[in-house]
C-alpha cells in the first residue's frame, strides 16, 4: 500500500472540515535543548563477603551423617510387590486410561454435532453475513472483524514510512474507544505544554514508570510511536526509563502542531457495509433467518430470545394495550444492528440487500434505482401493509424509525408515465440468479 494514504486521509478530513481540529496556539521555534542525563547520585556499596567457616571436626560429621541417615529413614515407604497388588494396579491404571479415551471421543463427538448443527443452520440462512468495504486499504468485501484486523496489518506496515500520523491512526483504530480518547487527551496536553512553554524543562520530561503514563498512554498501542515522532527518546535516569523530548528528534515528515493537530483530527478508518445484492427465485426467498451478525447480542442470547418467544405464544391470546404491543415491537427490532430488505418485481424476481437500521428510507429507493434498467423510471415501493411513503419526508426517516426492521419485502411498481414498462432489473444482474 502507498504511504500516501496516510497522509490522503488527513487531508481529506482536512478539506471536508467535518472535524474541529485543534489549534495548538501560535507556532514557536522550540530552541531550548534536552537536559542533559544527570549522573546517578548514588554511590557503589561495598561488596558482601561472607565469613569463611571453620571446617567440621570427625564428630560433628558423623553427628550429621547420623541425622540424615534417621531423616531419609522416615521418608521410605514401603510397597507392596505381590502379583495381586500389581494386577490391581494395572487393571486401575488401564481402566483410567479407557475412561479417558472415552471422554476424548465424546468430547470430539459433541464438537463435530455442534459443527454440523451449526452448518445446517447456515443453510437456511436468508444471507450468509454481512460484508464490508474499506476504498482505503483494498477492494476486498470482507466480514467486519476480518477488516479490523486488516486495518491494523496496514497500519503497522505504514509506520516506518509515515510514523506519526500513522501512529495517530494507530491509536484510535486499535486500541478500545474509551481508552484510546483518554490516551488522546492525555498525549494532546503533553504536546500543549511544550508548544505553549517551549522554555519549561518539566514538560519535556516523562517518567515512565509514573502511574498516570502507565495507566492512560503506555496501555494504548500506538502511543509510544507517536511520543518517539514528536521528538520523545527513552533514556534512563538516576536508575529509572524516562522519555526526554528534543527538538532534534522530532520526525522531520512533521512539525509539533501537525501532529497534534492529526491527534486531535483522527478518526476511525471508515469501512462501508457492502448491499451483499442478490437476486432471487420465489422459492429461495423462503429463507428467512438471520445469522448472528445481524443481532446486537451473542448468539447464546439469540437462543434464549427463541425460547423466550416459543413461551410467548401461550400469552399472545392475552389482551394487550395499544402501548404494550409498541413497548414489545421496541424491544424486538432493538436487537438488530442491521435489515435485510427484499423487493419483489412483478416477474417474481426478488431484489436483496442489506442496510444498517439506521440507513434512511431514501437509500433503499438509491440502492433499487441503481440496479433497474430503466434508471430514470418513477417508481414505488409499496410496503406489505399497502404504504407508498410518497412523501419526502418520510423518505428521510431511518428504516428503524419506520420499523423497517429485520426484514421486509417490497412490492415494486412503476408510476406514471413508467407503468407501461415491462423490463425490471439489468440484465448483467439478472445473471446472478443461481440456485443454492
């Protein structure tokens, strides 16, 4: 990957001024130098030597040897080597043995069951996962947790060529969100200090043992890199590791204000979630199960929610207010992070992809529009209560908003002018129809 991607990033957030970046005050010529390492003031102690002992007279030695003979004496036990007493061992040792095989075989047994129960759930997923882009890095369409980790690969790859705003990156990408924001601030107020009191030796040395370095910047991949590019050098004074900055050891790609800037300007390297578009037969539309990644809990929770909606049944006879069904509703489409939205065409062809519930209503009708042949054509998509959302601002309301959530078919029609048309979705599209 190109440095310049590092460096794009930046600027790009720059120009789109989405961010509030940090002004770290009128810029100075840091003239002052490092302080210089302070010899260690203690002194080197005298070395222990022991006192030479007297060699043990002839009594003293057999006194000894008598006590160790009586010692080991008491430790011997006695073992009893008939044939029955070994027969009884062997037969305990290879039954421990068969026992333990036997768990080994089961516990491979049970692990293959769950495999394969959890490939025959697979199959009758509506949709295998949900997939993710990153223009950034590559093309690849990958799972959300695969791409973390290539963020990072990347990151890591880019350090030596572009260490500081890399490290900056690094640092909000890698680490968890609060600890990465409190390690954020924490080094921002060290780069303050210097650039606001470039005469003041105390903000140019750290201690690295000090609990609040240890606690709130040594804990954060990334955070020493960036030290190290500001101009920080580890050196050890009066016996401990400090960090001493120099004006000398600032990365020469940046100045002070650049990176604090940059630090206070990062943001998650953004990834795009992927339509994961498919086109459809009547009778594969039949599946209608999510996988886990569509929840916002474990999949173990996934199980108690079906057990938990199993027992509901026997109370669905019991009338409820009109509060009570909304209050349930909630609670239900609060589970998922995503929605899985299908339309279907007048030919009995199905159109999916998937959304995050909080995608507005107008980029379902963006996403449909891209894929029909006639992209100009008015068109609508009618709920599977009979609704249109004709009007502009629902459009602009978010599918959870509109209890979108976790799927829905669309009815597609053409309006207008456009109702005399016969042909739907491209026909480059129309070739992923493929039976599973």
């Amino acid at each position: 990957m190109a440095p310049s991607k590092i460096k794009n990033f930046f600027l790009k957030k720059k120009a789109e001024a989405k961010l509030k970046l940090g002004v770290a005050g009128p810029g100075r010529k840091l003239n002052s130098e490092a302080p210089p390492p302070k010899a260690g003031s203690s002194k080197q102690k005298d070395v222990y030597v022991p006192p030479k002992r007297n060699e043990l007279s002839a009594e003293a030695k057999a006194a000894a040897n008598a006590a160790l003979a009586r010692f080991e004496g008491k430790d011997k036990k006695e073992f009893n080597t008939s044939l029955a007493a070994i027969r009884a061992q062997v037969r305990k040792e290879l039954e421990a043995e068969k026992k333990s095989k036997e768990e080994g075989h089961q516990s491979a047994a049970e692990q293959e069951a769950a495999e394969q129960e959890a490939a025959e759930a697979r199959k009758d997923y509506a949709v295998q996962g949900v997939f993710f882009r990153c223009p950034m890095i590559g093309d690849e369409v990958l799972p959300y947790k695969e791409w973390k980790g290539k963020i990072k690969e990347f990151l890591y790859e880019q350090l030596t060529a572009d260490r500081g705003l890399t490290a900056c990156l690094i640092i909000y990408n890698c680490n968890p969100k609060d600890k990465a924001e409190v390690c954020i601030e924490t080094l921002s107020k060290c780069i303050e200090n210097i650039v606001n009191n470039p005469n003041e030796e105390k903000y140019k040395k750290i201690r690295m043992t000090n609990r609040m370095f240890c606690d709130k910047i040594k804990v954060c991949e990334g955070a020493l890199d960036f030290l190290h590019a500001a101009g920080f050098a580890e050196i050890e004074l009066d016996g401990e590791p400090h960090l001493i900055w120099s004006e000398d050891n600032i990365d020469p790609e940046c100045s002070l204000e650049t990176l604090l800037e940059a630090l206070k300007a990062v943001e998650p390297i953004p990834v795009e979630l992927d339509r994961n578009l498919q086109v459809l037969l009547p009778s594969q539309v039949k599946r209608s199960n999510l996988p886990p990644d569509f929840f916002r809990i474990s999949p173990e929770e996934i199980k108690r929610e079906q057990q938990l909606r199993t027992e509901a049944l026997e109370q669905a006879q019991i009338l409820k207010t009109k509060a009570m069904r909304e209050k349930e509703e909630l609670r239900t489409i609060n589970r998922y992070k995503f929605s899985l939205i299908r339309v279907r065409f007048p030919n009995g062809v199905y159109l999916q992809g998937t959304f995050n519930v909080y995608e507005k209503l107008n980029q379902v009708y963006e996403f449909v529009q891209s894929c029909l042949m006639h992209e100009s054509a008015e068109f609508a998509l009618v709920s599977p209560s009979g609704e249109k959302y004709v009007e502009q601002d629902e459009h602009e309301k978010s599918l959870y908003d509109l209890r979108l959530v976790p799927t829905v078919v669309f009815n597609f029609t053409y309006e207008n002018e456009s109702k005399s048309l016969t042909d739907f979705l491209k026909e480059e599209l129309m070739l992923l129809i493929q039976s599973f």
